[in-house]
C-alpha cells in the first residue's frame, strides 16, 4: 500500500473521532481516546520531507537527573501529554525528570534568579528573547538545532534569528514553536456586513480589511483590539500593523533607529481608521478583555490565539459554532509580517547534566514525540519545524488551521535588528504598543508619537 | 494601681549577681534584646541590601555584573519622560491614597470603638481587604473596572445615571483615580485596625473629665483622642505611605503601568526595568529615588516617638 | 445624656453600614462569581449581582482538581512561622529602642527603617543566593527566615508607637516597687500593649499570607508553593482566567483567617480594655 493511502485512512478516522470529542467539550476530552487516535496519525511526516535516517543522541551522563521550569499550560490537555513524554524519556535513559510549572509571565524572574545564584533547574522553557539576557550562562547547543534542522526540513526563519547568539556565536536556545495568534471573527456578523465568511475569502488586503471593520461596525458590531499592556494581543497586533506598511523600529545594525519614515505614518493613519471601528475601552485592554468582549458578543472581531474558540467550545457553543480564525491580512509589505509569542529551551551552563538536558531536548523534539505533543495542545501551539507542517491537529478541525502557520509567518520582535537585551528591553517597555496607543486614541497627534518613540528607542539602543 | 501591684510579685528584691545586674542594666539589655532582630537582619538583609544599593551605581544587567558609572542611571533617570512620570503619578498615588486612608480609617475605628452587639463580626469583617491576597483582590477589580462588563457601570446604567462606557482603565486620570479608590479600598484596614489598638489603650477617665468639662464630640475628639494617638498615627501613617509609594501588586495586575504609563510608580517601573527588560542596576536606581521619602518619614516619626 | 435612636442612626448605623457595604461589596462580588456557571460569565443581560443558578463546580475545582489543600496548609505554616519569628524579634528590639534607650538605639531604630529603601524586587536575586547557599532552597524555612526582613522593620516601629502611649509612669511605678526590668516588661508593659501586639501581629501574618514575588522565586516543586503563587499558575491559564475557582480560592483563602482573627481579639483584647479602667 503506498504511504499516502495509509495516512488519509488515518486522516479520515481520525478527524471524525476529533470532530465528536471536540463537540463533547474541552474537559471531556478524555486522554484515551486522543491517544487513540494520536497512535493512528503517528506518521504525519509526509515522505520527503524530512530525513529519517539521520541520528543523533548525547551521552547522558551516569546517575543524571533533571528539573526543568516551563510555562504552565493554556489547555489542560497539554501538561499531561508533556508528562508522559518525560515519563518515557525516563523510561528510556534512566534520567529521572522533575518538572515545575510557573504562570507564563513568571518564568522569567525565576529564570533570572537561577541565573544570578548559578543554581535552580537544568531546562528551561522561556519566551522571546529570553536567552539573550544571559548568553554566556547558557549552553551552547548548536550541535542539537542544526541536526533538527537538517531532519525535519529545516527551521523557519525566525528561529534562528532567536536560537542563534551574535555575541557567544552559538545557538542558545532550541525553538519549541509558538501560540500563534489569529483574527477571531463572527461569521454570521461578517455575512451580515456583506463579506464571505469562508476563512480562504476573509479581507487579504489592509484595504480590504478596513471596509470589512466598518460595515461591521455600521452594523453594530464594532471591532476591538487590545491598546493597553497587553503582552499577548496588544504586541502582536501593533507589530503587525507597523510591519505591515514596510515600517519597522530599528535597522539590521541593531543600532539606527529607523521608526522615524513615511511608513509609520501610514501604519498610523490606517491605525486611526481602524480606531474608529473599535469599541470604546480597548486603551485599557489586557490579554483576557478581549476574549470577554468577544464570548460576550460585544465584539465582531478581535485578534486572539485559540483560547476563545476553545472556551466557545466548552461553554458557549452557539459562539463556537459561529466563529472562525483567519491570518492577518498584508498592507504593502506584501508578504507575512506578524509577531506570536515566540517559545524556546535553554540549558543552564551549571547543569552538571549537560548531556541528558541536550539529550531530553532532543527527544521532545523528534517525530513521533513531538507531533504527539503538539496534537495534544489542540491547536494552541505551532511547529518551528517545517516537516511538522501536516501533523494531524490542523488536519482535524479547519477552524484551526489559520493557526498552523504562526512560526512560518513571523518575524521576531527586533525586526530589522536581531534578538537581544536591546530588544528585550524595548519590547517590555512596550515602547510600539503605546506609540500605536497614543496615535489611534488622540492621545498625542501621529506625528509626536513616532517622536516620543523613537527617543525612547534611542535611549535604549544608544545607550 | 492595686489591680497593677498584684501582677508583679510582692517584694522582689533586685538579684545582685552578675546576670542580674546585666539584666537590669539598660545598655546591656537593650542590646541584648535587639540581637535578635539584629541577627536576622544582617544575615538575610545585610548583603541583599548593599547589593541593592551598589546595583544603582552599576550597569549591571540580568545576566552581566555590569562595572561602575557613578551617578549614570540617576542621570538617565531624570532625563527620562516615563520615569518623571512615574514620580508625579507616585506622589499623587501617595498623597491622595494615603490622606483618605487616613481619614476613612480613622473615622471607621472611632464608630467601631465601642460596645454594639455583633461587635466581633464586625471587627473581623472590617479586616477582609486586607487579608484577602492582593494578586487575587487585585482580579476583582480589574474585573470590576471593565469597560464593559463594570459592575458600577451595570447599576449605574440600571438607575439611569449613566448611559454607554465608563472607561474605567483606558482614560489616563480615570484609571488612576480608579488604583487609588481600590488602593483606599484595600488599606483602610490597616489604619482601622491599627489605630483601633491605640483608641482601646486610652482611658474613659480621660473622657469622662472632658465630659465634665463641657466638651461636645468634636471636643473630646481634638482635645483627647487625637494628641493621645498621634504618635500611633504618625507610625501608621509613615508605614502606609511607604507601603503605597512601593505598591506594586495592584497596579501590575490591573493596568500594568498603563495606559500611556499614567500609572507607572517606582515600584512597577523597577520591576519592568530591573526583571522584564533585564536592566538591573537602573531598576535599583529607581527604586533609590524612595529614599528622600524615607529620609522624611524617619524625621517625622522620630520627632514624634522620640519626643519626652 | 441618652441619645435617641435616630441620633443613633444617624450618627452611628448608616456610616458603619455604608463603610461595612463599601468594604464587603467585592467580597459579595467574588461569592456571586464563585457559584455562578461560566456560561453566565459574559452574559450582560442577566443580573450582575445574583445568580439563578449557582453551582458548587468552581469549588469542587478549586479543592480537588489544584493542589488548594497543601498550599493553604502551607501559607499557613509560613506565615504563622515568619510571624513568630519577626514578632519576637520586634517585641524586643521595640522595647529596648523605645523605652531602654540605651547607646546607639537611636542610629538602630533609623537604620532599621532604612531597609525598606531596597524592595524585594530588586532584593530577591542576591537573597536567592543568599537561600541557595543556606540550602534553604524550595523549603518553606526559606520564607519563614526571609519574610522578617520586611516584617520586622515594620513591627519594630509598629511596636515602638503602641509603646509609646503607654504611659511610663506604670513601668516606673512598678520598678520603685522592687520589679526587675524583665518582670516590668512581662507584667505590666506587654499585657497593656496586647491590642497592639495583636495589630502587630495579624498585619506581619497578612502581609507573609500575600506575598507573592519570594514565595514565587524561592519555591519551586507544586505541592510546596504558596495560596497566592499556586492559583495564579494553575487558574491563569495563557490569556484565560478561571474566575470561578480564582474567586473561590479568594474566599477560602481570607474568611478563614478573618475568623481565626475575630476569636482572637474577643478572646485577649475585650476582656483588657475593662482592666485600663481605673
């Protein structure tokens, strides 16, 4: 039987199985039967895209343990999936795992007291530029990323760009994937608003788009997108409208700022039309606002990862049966230019362990662990990995698939400079977020607010 | 004082021996008293702290010790637009925050300094937003100041006073009216409490004479209460506005800093330095800036504890 | 001179009741979301403040499916121990500085102060250190041992207020008539402190049972963290908040100590302000 056969047999048994269990609702997804079908879809890899016959495994060191910090779960389907991974990692090498779960924004100062006492956990699962805050502390795992490379049909262009170090010249961080983040839409609102509901016709175009935002909200169904400090929405959404009109903060010299030009502008002026189509209050917006508004009806569309399709699905199914995801439309960049939270591993240089951490990471990452993990987070987070395009998640619900491709269409949040303590610390300066903030409310005119943020970039990249 | 005499027991004669007279001596038990307190401090604190302020003169980052420059962050401190924000919206914070506090806390424990049936549960009541944790307090007012779903919007709307959005969090002068209300909200606890404790130490003779004397409410209030609490209230007062000049919890949970900064305090504006953009040593200098009001507080309060 | 019961009202009843119903009115808020379904969540046409159909599942969450029970009984631990500590250390150091007077108490009661001039957020890395060496790490004695480099500046000054209306002329009374300073101290100037032994004291518990940024760092393993650490990492999932569990964890985590604090200050404090009357 060729290859192909078997897996659209899989295919189809699988999504029906999903489909059911999907409509059950979220917390009655039971284990067993996504691993059921999860055994079925173990080849997901299409032929030809990867290189099976590549090997590579470290020596784990005798009498190795290992305590990883990673982000706590956005669906509850994802920490004992992980779990099992390590439990049969432990099964394998012997090496016991010890895993600790923080709220996401917490990892970070746990990261950074390790790093400073030079003790704590061996892993750990951070975000953005994470890694570059304590590149010498960290080690180098060039050996492992260039093999997943190299097998799994190589990485998407951003993941370099945040696994690779300038200043130690080694990769730092092995990309785990992303939660992507989506326009979330109402179709019954856009059919009203006389657009075609279907994702593939949803606006490609920032022109397009507009016109969709205002006949929604002539209808009544105003749109909202988050101006506040909200670190998910807020950062995605302002960086994809600056980027979308060929404007970015700063250049490849990771030095010059270039936000001053006449394509901010224009990201601002289109961020001002789009302003008048949101509903009042979205200055003060945070990440979970915009998925209340939205599972209250009080919004048409917002941007947002899966989560509010997933809570529709558990508690508000008239919502969830109503409501679809597309990609965020192109401006005159013309090509993708969007920003999710990017994730990655990195190894503390005082494991004595260095090996089973090398080793562990490299697990999760192969086939048939990986994909596993990834169909067992529904959709919330996707592939760094080209190979692992076709895993069986996004073949299971279409509504999920405008998803699949959020590492493929990102750019890191340094655009054009590169991922570093700079970077770092403009992005939680939320030094875009409140430019667009400033523009769109009238706060401060276009003008003064590229001005106000172009000093404090200065300040940041100069010093 | 006969109930008094009859807790110490009759006629202790002073011990003559050695730790006797160490005991009685009031340089060497006082220092012996403050060891204690002294030992855990300069254990747990005393690197901690010389880290802290030496940190302020570096550029240390996260991740690199970082080497001397001297005055460099204050400077770039000071010539910071967020940063100058950040002091005016702390002194507004504190002042408005601390002086209601105040206000409303001392007039909660006069009503409550008496005998009324469901005394205790009222005691213990007034003491809830105090005790409940302020990450999780903290939730139910960003709930409470949603633009859409405010609860104060819902009545408000409901009796007819108010009509669309409040946009409790988005505007500017809005939001931090609506971090102090919860900040009051949330305080007036500890000055009940707190000055409850000294209204219950002074004596009804003292009242009773005032009574003799003419005085009305107000009276007895100025001419007794208040110079017999004042140093319990100038401690309480210090502590609070210290405690709320570094409020960090509330704020970040609700508005981050936001909108435009308008509710950045030394406190969140380290944090988001020092952790989050990883800049440490600026982070310590910010937090450095407290220490006039500090220096103040310590002024204020030694006059009045001090004070013969 | 009988006040009439409209004087009552007026001067007594309605500002207690409006302080009483400003200051219970998130706590009823938090009750109604903790029973309320989450498909009533975000619906705005239904009664903000009731529910037609509360249901016990956020609880049930709450208690059986996070690790609620160990992290209350460790807070619990945690604050009860730092507060020992730092209140003993206070009660001390409060007295000598304030009525001892010995050499240097003056340059000890400002320094003491100044330790707030650092804050925990930019304390808690070389403390970490501090910890790791210790081997303090993920143990609870961590923040029992570190909790009072904050509690007891403030007890210590909280302390020497209380002290300080007390009048001196009971201690010196007491002294002419042949007490040491020791049995000064335990008879006369503790007993009649208590009230603020016990303000003291519930504010160092609180402020330990709501600490969040060195229960986070110093703690690691689920089952050993803290109330307020525990329930953000497991009810805050990404940009979702489960705000029926969240709220539940709010009430079982005050009303409790609430209690246990109202049976306290019947139990010491009423009995005391009879014996001041002389």
């Amino acid at each position: 039987m060729h290859p192909e056969d078997r897996e659209n047999t899989a295919g189809g048994l699988t999504r029906r199985r999903f489909l059911q269990a999907g409509v059950a609702g979220l917390t009655g997804l039971a284990l067993s039967s996504v691993s059921g079908w999860l055994k079925q879809a173990a080849a997901q890899l299409p032929p030809g895209s990867y290189n099976p016959q590549l090997q590579l495994s470290f020596p784990v060191e005798p009498g190795a343990s290992l305590r990883i910090l990673r982000w706590s779960q956005f669906v509850s389907t994802d920490q004992p999936e992980y779990e099992r991974m390590a439990q049969q990692f432990t099964r394998r090498t012997g090496v016991p795992v010890r895993l600790e779960y923080e709220a996401w924004p917490d990892v970070q100062p746990k990261a950074a007291a390790a790093a400073n006492v030079g003790a704590g956990p061996d892993i750990v699962l951070g975000f953005f530029d994470e890694p570059h805050l304590w590149p010498d502390k960290l080690v180098p795992v060039t050996d492992l990323a260039e093999y997943l490379g190299r097998k799994y049909g190589g990485w998407f262009p951003v993941a370099p760009q945040y696994g690779y170090s300038n200043q130690v010249g080694q990769w730092i961080g092995v990309p785990i994937g992303a939660p992507g983040s989506c326009l979330n839409y109402r179709m019954s609102w856009v059919k009203e608003a006389g657009f075609d509901p279907d994702p593939a016709s949803f606006p490609k175009t920032t022109d397009e788009f507009l016109r969709l935002c205002r006949a929604l909200k002539t209808r009544g169904h105003p749109t909202g997108f988050a101006l506040g400090k909200a670190v998910g929405d807020a950062n995605s959404w302002c960086h994809w409208l600056l980027w979308t009109f060929g404007a970015h903060a700063v250049a490849p010299d990771n030095k010059t700022i270039t936000l001053n030009a006449p394509e901010t502008v224009n990201a601002l002026e289109y961020g001002r039309q789009l302003f008048e189509t949101m509903i009042p209050g979205v200055a003060g917006w945070l990440d979970p606002n915009n998925n209340r508004a939205f599972l209250a009806g009080e919004v048409a569309l917002t941007n947002n990862g899966i989560s509010i399709y997933f809570a529709a699905k558990n508690d508000f199914p008239e919502i969830a049966g109503d409501m679809n995801h597309a990609v965020y439309p192109q401006g005159s960049a013309g090509r993708p230019t969007e920003l999710h939270l990017f994730s990655q591993a990195y190894v503390f240089k005082y494991t004595k362990y260095p090996n089973a951490a090398k080793e562990f990471l490299r697990f999760t990452m192969e086939d048939p662990q990986y994909p596993r993990w990834i169909n067992a987070m529904l959709g919330y987070v996707s592939h760094p990995l080209r190979a692992f395009t076709n895993l069986a998640v996004w073949r299971s619900d279409p509504k999920a698939v405008p998803f699949r491709d959020a590492v493929a269409r990102m750019l890191p949040h340094s655009y054009q400079g590169t991922p570093g303590p700079k970077s770092a610390r403009a992005l939680s300066e939320f030094v875009i977020v409140d430019m667009v903030a400033d523009a769109l409310t009238g706060r401060r005119s276009v003008r003064e607010a590229i001005l106000a943020a172009e000093s404090r970039l200065k300040r940041i990249y100069e010093a | 004082m006969a109930g008094i005499e009859a807790t110490v027991p009759a006629r202790a004669r002073r011990p003559a021996d050695l730790i006797g007279r160490i005991l009685e001596n009031p340089h060497a038990l006082g220092v012996l008293m403050v060891t204690p307190a002294v030992l855990i401090l300069a254990i747990f604190l005393a690197y901690p702290f010389g880290l802290g302020v030496w940190l302020g003169f570096t550029n240390a980052t996260i991740g690199q010790a970082g080497h001397f420059v001297g005055l460099g962050n204050f400077r770039y401190l000071l010539g910071d637009s967020v940063f100058r924000l950040a002091v005016l919206n702390t002194i507004l914070y504190a002042a408005s925050a601390v002086v209601c506090k105040l206000l409303l806390g001392m007039l909660l424990a006069l009503l409550v300094n008496r005998e009324f049936r469901g005394k205790r549960i009222v005691r213990a009541i007034m003491l809830l937003p105090w005790i409940v944790p302020t990450s999780l307090s903290a939730l139910v007012f960003y709930w409470i100041y949603d633009p859409t779903f405010s609860v104060i919007t819902w009545a408000l709307r409901r009796i007819g006073l108010a009509h669309g959005f409040i946009n409790y969090l988005g505007d500017p002068n809005l939001a931090r009216a609506s971090l102090i209300a919860a900040n009051i909200w949330r305080g007036i606890p500890f000055f009940a409490i707190g000055l409850l404790a000294g209204l219950q130490t002074v004596s009804t003779t003292l009242y009773e004479a005032a009574e003799i004397d003419g005085a009305g409410p107000w009276q007895k209030f100025w001419f007794v209460t208040w110079p017999l609490l004042l140093p319990l209230t100038v401690v309480v007062t210090v502590f609070s506005t210290i405690m709320t000049v570094g409020d960090f919890q509330l704020i970040w949970i609700i508005t981050r800093g936001g909108p435009a900064n308008a509710t950045h305090l030394f406190g969140t504006l380290a944090y988001q330095r020092a952790i989050q953009g990883g800049f440490i040593g600026e982070g310590a200098a910010i937090s450095a800036f407290v220490l006039p009001v500090l220096v103040g507080a310590v002024l204020v309060s030694f006059h009045y504890l001090r004070r013969e | 001179m009988r006040r009439s019961a409209l004087t009552t009202a007026l001067t007594f009843t309605l500002p207690l009741g409006t302080f009483l119903g400003l200051l219970l009115f998130p706590f009823y808020w938090m009750l109604v979301t903790a029973v309320r379904p989450n498909k009533e969540l975000y619906n705005l046409s239904l009664n903000q403040l009731w529910t037609l159909h509360p249901t016990w599942q956020h609880f049930q969450k709450l208690l059986f499916a996070t690790h609620f029970a160990p992290w209350l009984g460790n807070t619990m631990v945690i604050a009860v121990g730092a507060t020992t500590v730092a209140l003993s250390c206070s009660v001390l150091a409060a007295y000598a500085v304030q009525r001892l007077r010995f050499r240097g108490s003056g340059v000890l009661g400002v320094a003491i102060f100044l330790s707030y001039l650092v804050p925990p957020v930019i304390l808690f890395i070389p403390l970490a250190r501090i910890i790791n060496e210790l081997g303090l790490w993920d143990r609870p004695a961590a923040l029992i041992l570190t909790y009072p480099t904050f509690l007891i500046p403030f007890a210590t000054w909280l302390l020497m207020g209380y002290f300080r209306s007390i009048p001196a002329e009971l201690e010196d009374c007491a002294r002419v008539d042949g007490a040491t300073r020791i049995q000064v101290l335990r008879h006369i100037t503790l007993p009649l402190a208590l009230p603020g032994i016990l303000s003291a004291l519930i504010f160092s518990f609180t402020l330990s049972w709501n600490e969040y940024l060195y229960a986070l760092v110093f703690l690691s393993s689920t089952g050993a963290k803290t109330i307020p650490v525990g329930l953000a990492t497991e009810l805050i999932t990404g940009d979702v908040f489960q705000w029926g569990p969240l709220m539940a964890g709010a009430l079982l985590g005050s009303v409790p100590v609430a209690l246990i604090y109202s049976f306290f200050v019947e139990h010491y404090v009423a009995g005391l302000t009879g014996a001041l009357k002389e």
